[in-house]
C-alpha cells in the first residue's frame, strides 16, 4: 500500500511537470511571437526614418541650390 501510495505521488509530481512544461512552451511561443513583432516594428521605424532622412536631405540640396542661384543673380 505504501508503494502505491509514493507511486501516486511520483505520478502527481510528474503530472505537474508536464502541466509546468506546457505553460512554459507557451509562453516561450509568444514571446517568440512578440520578438518577430518588434523587429518589424523596428524596422518600419528605421525605414520611416531614413525616409524622412532623405527628404531632409534632398530640401537642404534644393535649398542650396535656390541660394547659389540667388547669390548669382544678385551679382
């Protein structure tokens, strides 16, 4: 009986190993998810930003350019 007994127990604790290893799956499933997640959003972010780079970029040219054409008007 006493056998039985330790056996019934060795059988819960395995039992909640199992139900702990599941949880932890999971859980490592959706950070995995989460991860994915933030990369894209990190590189969305990175591609608005070089984006906004070259349009900055691009009005100092023009502006450059509308200065040097003025600069020689006024000569």
């Amino acid at each position: 009986m006493k056998q039985i007994k330790e056996k019934d127990i060795q059988i819960n604790r395995l039992h909640d190993l199992i139900e702990n290893n599941k949880i932890l799956i999971k859980n490592s499933q959706e950070r995995e998810k989460e991860q994915v997640s933030l990369e894209n959003h990190f590189k969305d972010i990175d591609k608005k930003l070089l984006e906004i780079r070259d349009k900055n970029k691009s009005r100092k040219e023009k502006k450059r350019r509308s200065n040097v054409f003025k600069r020689i008007l006024k000569r």
